[in-house]
C-alpha cells in the first residue's frame, strides 16, 4: 500500500469495497479451479482476463494465459494464431493501466514478444505512452532496453523488421547484431538528450545515458572514438542540469561518473612496495634492534625467520605467481609462493605478498646479498575488469645480516609495552634524505587534456558553486582528482590544504551526511602526513621502555589526529610499531597489507566489533595489541560481520576442531567473531579493557584461545 | 519523539491474519507467503514469535510445496522462487528446517540458474537480479550453497552494476534500492563484497536520506519506511551506515506508525499494512532500537536464527 491516506472507512465506502472483495474472492477461486483442471475455454480465459484486469499482480493467473495460448495455439490455424496473440497484448495494456508496475504484466508482454508478435511502432508507441505518464518507470526503461529472452529458434525465422523491433534498443547481450546496435545505441543517446532536454530532472535518463555512453566508448563508435571530446560535451551537458538546481540530484552522480571517466587509467600499476627499490634490508638475529639512526628507506629486522615482500598495486589484480614475477637471488632455493592479501580470501587483491624463509638460506654474517624482482614478467597480471598489467617493471633491494638468529632464551620474555608517552622520543632528523613516497614506481603519462579538462571545472565550480554543499563537494573531488594527476613528490601543486577546508565545511553545511566528509578528510589528512619524510618526521618517535637501556623501536605515532577511517597504506608498509590511539577509527580497512607490524595501539577508538578487526589475522608477525577503550560488545548490529571472512560469507569453514581443542566448553554462537580474529594470532600482550565484551568469561576464554598470551589487560600471566 | 508502540504493531500483524476477508487480504491472497515472512519475523523481532502456533504455520507451508521443489505464494497458486526463499526464511525461524527435503528445494533453485550465471523467478523465465539473491540466500540457509555456480552467478550480479556504483534488474537497468539490497546481499553470502565499490555505493546510498529523515529508493524520489531496510542493510553490509542520521531516520519510522491502532505505513498518515510494518521494526532493528532483536543483513533474518544455522554442530 503505497501512498494511500491512513483515514477511518465511513460505512458505506466498507460495504462497497467488502462486495468488491467478495467479488475478487469469487473469481480467484474460480480461477485456481480452472487452472487446477486444465481449462482453457473462452469463459475460462474471459475469467481470467477479469481477474488481472482488477489484479494485475495475481501471477498465478499470468501463467495461465502462457499456458492456455500453448494450448490453444496447437489447435489454430494461422489466422487465428494472431488473434490470439493480439488478445494478450490487449490484456497486458489494460492490466499496465490498473497498475504499470506491474512485474507479471511486463514480463507476460515479453513472453509474447519472443513469440514473435507485435510490431516496432505498436510498442514504441506503448512505451511513450507509458514513459510519459511516468517517466521515471525503470520497467518502462529495461522494457525498452528489451534484454529480452535467448534467442530461440523460433526467432530465426522470423522477417527482418521483426528482428529488428528486438533490438530498437542496445542489448549487450547480443554481440551479433552490432550494426543494428550501432544504430540504435546513437538513437537512444538521442532520446536521453530529448528527455533530458525536457526536464534535466531525470535520473533514470541520466542512467541510461552513461550506460549507452560507455558502450560507444568502450567500443569506440563513429563519433565516439575521442574520448576528450566526448567528456568534454558531456561536461558541459552535467553542469547545465547542476546549475540549474544544485539541489537537485539527477545529474550529481553522472557528473563524479565523469571525473572517473576521465581521471581512470585502466591498467593495473605497481604504486609502492616493500622493500622499496634500492633499500637495504639488514637482519639483526636476537631480539634486540640497535639503531642509530633512522631511515624510511632501509629497515632493520630483528629476531625475525621470515622476510615478507610486499606488492601494492593501484586496484586489484590477479595472477601474481612466480611466473608473472620473477624474483632472481642467488639465495633463493624454492619457487615462491605469492598470497593474496585479502580479507575474503579472493584470489584478486590489491596487495600481494610473498615470505622468504630465511632459515633456509644458510646466510653468512656481514655478507650483503642482492634480490631482484621483476613484476610482469610474463602476461599474466589482469586486473579485476580485465585490463593487463604493462610493460615489466624491477625492484633491487639488498639484505645483509647484521647478527646471527638465536632462539630466545626458555622462560624470558619481552617487556609489557606500556605506549605511555614518557616512552615515546622524539626524531630530529633522518638518517639519509632519499625516501620518496612510491614515486620510485610508475606514475601513468596523462595526456594534458585530462588535467585541462579538471582545470576547467575547477574554474567553473570556484566561480559560480562554491557556497553551496554539492559545489564545495564536486570541488573537493576535483582538486583530488587533479592532485592525482601530477607527480607525487611535487608538493607545491598539491590541494590538500584546500580540500581538507572544503570538508571541514561541508561537515557543518550538511550535518546529516558529516561523517561521510569527516572519512573523506581522514584520507586527505593521511596523504598529506605520508607523502614526504618532512610530513612523516613529527610523528615519528623512538620507543623505549625506561628499563631498558639500548633496545629501541621507531614508533610512527597517528594518535590523536580525529582520524574516523585509514588510508595511505601504500606510503606505511615500513612500519613495524603504529600507534593510532586517540582516533575516532570504526575499521581499520587496508592494515593487513603493514606485513611488518609487531606492535599496535587501537585503545581510544570506535572499533565495534570482533570482525573490525579482520585486517589483522594476516598480519602473522603481530604480538602486541592494544585494543582497550573500543566499542566491542557495544553493538547489536555488526557493519563488519560481512567483509570479515566467515563460514557466513561462505569463505572459510569453521574450524571446529580446533574450537573444541581450544575452548570446547564455550558456545560457538556466541564467540565464534572472537575464536575467529584470535585464533590465527600470535600475541603476547594483549589489552581489551574498556570494552563491554569483555567480562570475566571472556577473559578466560581469550586466554584459552591465545596460548602464547604473557601480559592480558597489562598483566603478567 | 514517540515511542515504538511494539504492543499495538503485534496486535495489528495477529489481526491482519484473522481478517481473511477484507479487501487487502483478498488482493494479496496470492503472496500470503511473503505475508507470512513479513509478519512472522516482525514479531520475531519484537519477541513475540510465540504467540503463533507452530504446527498451523509449518503444515500450511508445506501445502504449498509442489512436485518441482517450489513453493507458492499460497494453496494452489504456482511455485516461484519467490515464495521459496520464504517459505525457507519461516520455516527457519521456527527452527523447523527439517520438515522440508532440502536436496528437493536445492533442485528446484539450481532447475533455475541460467547459463549465464543469472537466476529465472520461475519456470517462464522473467530474469531479474532480485531472484539471484533469493536463490543464493535460499541454497545458503540450506547449507548448499556448493550446487549452484557461484561464480557465474557473481558474475552476473556485476554485469549489472551502474555508474553510480549501485545494480538494477538487468544488465543496463537503473540502480534502484530494492535492487542494491538484493545485489549486495547476494555478494555478501557469496564473499564477493571486494567487487563493490564500497566509497561510491555508500554516497549514493546516503544521499537517499530526505530532509525529513526518511529513505527514498531513487534520486528526486519520495521517502518511504520500506527503504528504511533496502538502504539501511546495503549501507551496513558495506560498513558506511555511519554516513546517514541514525536519529532522524529513527524518528521518521516513528512518525509513520499508527499509534492508535498499530501498524506501519510508508509515510506519516498513510494507511497501514505488513509489509511496511515489517519493514518498519526491521529497520530500527538496525538501527538498534532498544527492545528489539537484532536482524542480519543479508539473510534477513534475525541474528541468532542466523548464528544457529551456521554455528550450531
């Protein structure tokens, strides 16, 4: 019941309408009688035409009439083949104005299309009809996108006209009629403009313009072969229609379409990685990390078996193996095995990552040994909508080891790792100055045009939209877009100042939407802090504990930075102690691509749920985690319950056994986020205080499920 | 504000129930099933499940299975996936999933797929996103999800994705928040959430909360309470609920109901019925209305129904 005023019947209108109920009822029972037994004289279908005409919504009785049409059409001759035919496009036009959304009624007019009946004109006509009395009536729009039916035999033998009245429209579907396509895709680009032209105040119209836009694109039609000249018409078509009301927003979304369209470079693209090109990785055997002086290029590892290297590409791709990327080393005696590193366990992902086991190599002390990757080096590499990754690319990177590995001494343990800020010294300076942010990798050659065409609009929105919420928002994006284009590391054309402001005040122009600006801001705020050592500096800091006396960790310290999401990943894969503490953070997407992470600060955060924490079950070298003073058992609805991997999302199985081994006297319903997230760590030290989850019952359960546990909730145990 | 009159609204679903012979009920007579899924779960969620008896519900379920595996909208009306999936939903709130031959339903849902990875609503072929997701979420509370080709029906399911970043009926068909629902519920069961572009979805989807805190389910549309779960569930199985006024949409399914009588309509004032009650007490479901059980987004039922057939032994 959509839109019909709640009012008290008076009497009279209750007796009209319980009769007309009576009536309905009648003829629903008659007709599941009729349908029951198989008949299909014409009183039974004068019946059941009565019936859809008062409810077009009754399917049952749809399937009725397909099924008497067989059956009558066995019996006819062709000139009543017609007829007959003819009588349910009556039917279906009559049941569209009782009701035109009406799913059964569209879908019985395409039935009877695919039987070979009606004609271009008769149905153009209909659907102007119908588009014009609603026009807005996405049934009237797929109708006349006609995806209709495969294409069956009967089809073949149709006239050519009648084929053609399948395809008036674009059908994606079928490949084979390109050059009728062709045609009509132009003719109903046409149409759009006509709709549009009309009222800009059309989405359906604006849909179904980008939608036959991208096809021509795509397959670049007469006309259509300049994408610069296309984006800039339709530019200039979107502003039209966003000027006219900025409120209104039909055309908002075409025209973020357009800066995507114009911004995007399909191939995949290497944009970071770990080691960076050219560093020096040195590994220090035991426990301890002796450091002098810091750099963002080279790392030191401690007490570490394995050597993660990390690929980070611009969106996600497939087929990363040791075909597709060579890794030459005189050290390497096993064919590597490249993982995916994804929260679902799909086999495309961003970033990608392989372990050397460095156990296996018989390294020699204060020796340096070279590695050498080759990314593409054969095809292989396909992003998820199928573009290949380019021409081969190269990391080098050196190891040396510093000190020999050695088994940590039975019954020591590292220290309780407090974050309190006595611990934490401050940088002065780095060691070397040559860390640039993933300028080292590829940056994609943009044709000026793309910048010309941003630059425009920039002006055009500075000047005339500025003061309103969709103006400072297509400007923010715009100004992204154009920091995109330009070379990472040259600082003096970047916006971010400028964005970061345009998002504060939207914050308060459109308080109902905040958050979504306040996750916006967080993301610029983060590439404005990682993309230069200078930017980084402040937040780095030395970590030492007040009872030790030369062990040291550099700590990059985003506390407190009202950051609500993060980002910037690709610029922290160095990091191996982070503290974000202080933030405003509900997830922590992305983080499973920081390989190196030992130690991590979330307390003071808006985390609220186990599976928030998905991200940190592939980071296998995690042993100190601070989550206390989050939302975990806060909430009954879990916004992350779906982008966690789960036997829910169907992927991964449940590990019963291990449950039951572990903690077999607890309820699964109720832990099973918990056994889920801890359950593949190694933690030492664990923090969870502060947080409604976390009572006593689960506190002996988190201590079943983490037999490595030494400190809980700053305790030894 | 007001309050949620949970009483009064199930009173008016156990009413609605008796009147068999009222207009509306004659009307929707043939999706009685659907009826039974919108009124059964809401009082789940208010925890009045009880006040049903079991047996009645679960025996005139099952009469209207037919041979293929597929369940009707009613006694003698044809079997559509439709109807299926609620009867499953039903049968799984009553705990009662072993009354029905699963390897029957699964065949009559896997008799559907097509051999472009989509899902026909029925034997006659009408092809809509709607019923990818009502065949995966059938197959899934089923434990088999194994018998129908996921990736070709994930494939499908992006082949409809739009420029806005959301999906409509058909390859081509405009973005539509009924639609979205059904398309990224199907890909949260499946694990395939990494196909949506999350940022994108999520803009458009917040930006169909209206001045006055309602939902609509397209731009330039009017709100309506049903969106409250169409949207809401999209926005939260992609984690960007944040993005909306939790306060004002609560206050606006408030204002929707009838105070007097129970019930919930599509906008304040509007006459009542199940569907949008149903809708309603989901939605502040999600929201985490106090008092009420939570529901899953993505199988649409409540959580520790869901719990219970995933995690039990």
């Amino acid at each position: 019941m959509h839109g019909r005023p709640r009012k008290p019947l008076k009497e009279e209108d209750e007796s009209v309408l319980s009769a007309k109920a009576e009536k309905l009822r009648l003829l629903q029972s008659q007709f599941l009688a009729n349908h029951q037994n198989r008949i299909y004289s014409k009183e039974a279908l004068d019946l059941s035409a009565k019936l859809l005409e008062n409810n077009p919504e009754c399917y049952t009785a749809w399937n009725y009439r397909k099924l008497a049409v067989q059956h009558n059409l066995s019996q006819s001759d062709s000139d009543s083949v017609a007829s007959l035919f003819d009588q349910e496009l009556k039917l279906v036009e009559n049941a569209l104005r009782k009701n035109f959304k009406s799913y059964g009624a569209w879908h019985h007019r395409k039935w009877v299309l695919s039987k070979g009946h009606s004609s271009i004109d008769h149905e153009m006509r209909l659907l102007n009809g119908f588009q014009k009395a609603d026009p807005r009536n996405f049934h009237a729009w797929n109708y006349r996108r006609l995806n209709i039916l495969p294409f069956d035999k009967e089809k073949k033998n149709l006239p050519f006209e009648r084929l053609v009245s399948f395809f008036f429209c674009f059908d994606i579907t079928f490949r084979f009629v390109t050059d009728l396509m062709k045609r009509s895709d132009e003719d109903e680009l046409k149409y759009t403009e006509e709709v549009i032209g009309e009222n800009f105040s059309n989405y359906s119209a604006w849909h179904n313009r980008s939608a036959i836009l991208s096809n021509l694109l795509k397959r670049k039609a007469e006309g259509f072969s300049h994408k610069e000249k296309v984006l800039q018409e339709e530019y200039e078509h979107v502003r039209n229609a966003i000027f006219t009301d900025p409120d209104d927003q039909s055309g908002w979304f075409y025209h973020l379409w357009l800066i995507d369209q114009t911004v995007k470079n399909g191939a995949p693209l290497l944009v970071s990685s770990w080691p960076s090109r050219g560093s020096t990785i040195t590994l220090n055997g035991h426990g301890n990390n002796r450091l002098h002086g810091l750099s963002l290029l080279n790392s030191t590892l401690s007490g570490t078996t394995t050597l993660p290297i990390i690929l980070y590409f611009n969106q996600a791709v497939e087929g990363i193996n040791s075909s597709t990327v060579a890794v030459k080393s005189e050290i390497l005696k096993e064919d590597l095995v490249w993982k995916p590193l994804s929260v679902n366990n799909s086999s495309t992902a961003q970033v990608w990552v392989v372990y050397l086991k460095l156990g296996n190599m018989e390294l020699q002390l204060s020796k340096t040994y070279s590695i050498e990757i080759t990314i593409g080096y054969s095809a292989g590499i396909v992003s998820s909508n199928g573009y290949h990754y380019g021409d081969p690319s190269q990391i080098a990177f050196e190891l040396c080891v510093q000190t020999a590995h050695t088994e940590p001494v039975e019954g020591q343990y590292p220290k309780l790792t407090s974050w309190k800020d006595s611990d934490f010294q401050k940088i002065d300076h780095f060691e070397e100055s040559n860390f640039v942010t993933s300028t080292d990798h590829h940056i994609p050659t943009t044709s000026n045009w793309c910048r010309e065409a941003i630059d425009e609009e920039i002006t055009n929105y500075q000047d005339l939209l500025s003061d309103c919420k969709i103006g400072k928002l297509t400007l923010a994006r715009l100004l992204t877009a154009l920091d995109s284009l330009s070379p990472e590391h040259d600082k003096r054309k970047k916006h971010t100042d400028e964005i970061l402001k345009l998002y504060t005040e939207l914050m308060k122009l459109d308080p109902t939407h905040s958050l979504y600006y306040k996750d916006e801001h967080s993301l610029v705020l983060l590439q404005q802090i990682t993309s230069s050592e200078e930017s980084l500096l402040p937040h780095c800091h030395y970590y030492k504990d007040a009872t030790e006396t030369n062990t040291s960790y550099v700590c990059l310290r985003l506390q407190n930075l009202s950051l609500s999401r993060m980002g910037s990943i690709k610029n922290l894969l160095w990091v191996q102690m982070l503290d974000l503490s202080h933030n405003e953070l509900r997830s922590i997407e992305g983080l499973e691509a920081m390989q190196l992470l030992s130690c991590l600060n979330l307390s003071h955060n808006k985390l609220g749920s186990f599976t928030a924490l998905g991200p940190l079950r592939s980071l296998k070298s995690l042993k100190v985690l601070n989550i206390s003073h989050n939302e975990l058992g806060s909430h009954s609805i879990d916004t992350r319950r779906y982008l966690c991997s789960s036997p829910l999302a169907h992927t991964e199985v449940f590990a019963w056994d291990r449950f039951e081994i572990l903690c077999g006297s607890y309820s699964a319903t109720k832990f099973w986020e918990a056994f889920l997230i801890f359950e593949s760590l190694n933690l030492t030290d664990l923090n969870i205080t502060g947080n409604a989850v976390a009572d006593e019952n689960f506190t002996s359960f988190i201590v079943k499920v983490l037999p490595t546990l030494k400190y809980l909730n700053d305790e030894e145990l | 504000m007001g309050e949620l009159v949970a009483d009064k609204h199930v009173r008016y679903i156990l009413s609605v129930e008796k009147k068999k012979d009222s207009f509306e009920s004659v009307v929707m007579e043939h999706l009685r099933m659907n009826g039974a899924y919108w009124g059964l779960t809401a009082l789940d969620i208010m925890g009045k499940l009880d006040t049903v008896d079991t047996n009645e519900v679960v025996s005139w379920i099952m009469s209207c299975q037919h041979e293929s595996g597929g369940f009707g909208g009613n006694v003698g009306h044809d079997p559509h996936i439709l109807y299926t999936l609620s009867a499953v939903q039903v049968l799984a709130l009553f705990n009662k999933l072993d009354v029905v031959d699963v390897d029957k339903v699964t065949n009559y849902i896997v008799s559907l797929q097509n051999e472009d990875g989509s899902f026909s609503g029925d034997i006659w072929g009408e092809v809509d996103t709607r019923f990818s997701y009502i065949a995966i979420c059938c197959v899934s509370i089923l434990h088999r999800l194994d018998r129908i080709n996921v990736e070709k029906a994930v494939k499908y399911i992006i082949s409809c994705k739009n420029m806005d970043g959301g999906f409509g009926c058909t390859p081509g068909g405009e973005s539509h928040a009924g639609q979205i629902f059904c398309c990224v519920g199907a890909l949260a069961i499946t694990g395939s959430l990494d196909l949506i572009d999350k940022d994108l979805l999520g803009w458009w989807l917040c930006e169909r909360q209206v001045k006055s805190g309602g939902l609509n389910g397209r731009p330039e549309k009017l709100p309506d309470v049903c969106y409250s779960w169409w949207v809401l569930s999209s926005l939260i199985m992609i984690d960007r609920v944040h993005w909306i006024s939790k306060e004002k949409l609560i206050k606006f399914i408030l204002d929707c109901q009838d105070t007097e009588k129970g019930g919930i309509s599509d906008r304040p004032d509007d006459a009542v019925d199940v569907f949008h009650t149903y809708f309603g007490v989901a939605g502040l479901s999600l929201l985490e209305y106090p008092g009420l059980k939570p529901i899953d987004p993505a199988y649409a039922l409540p959580v520790d129904v869901v719990d219970q057939i995933f995690f039990s032994k």
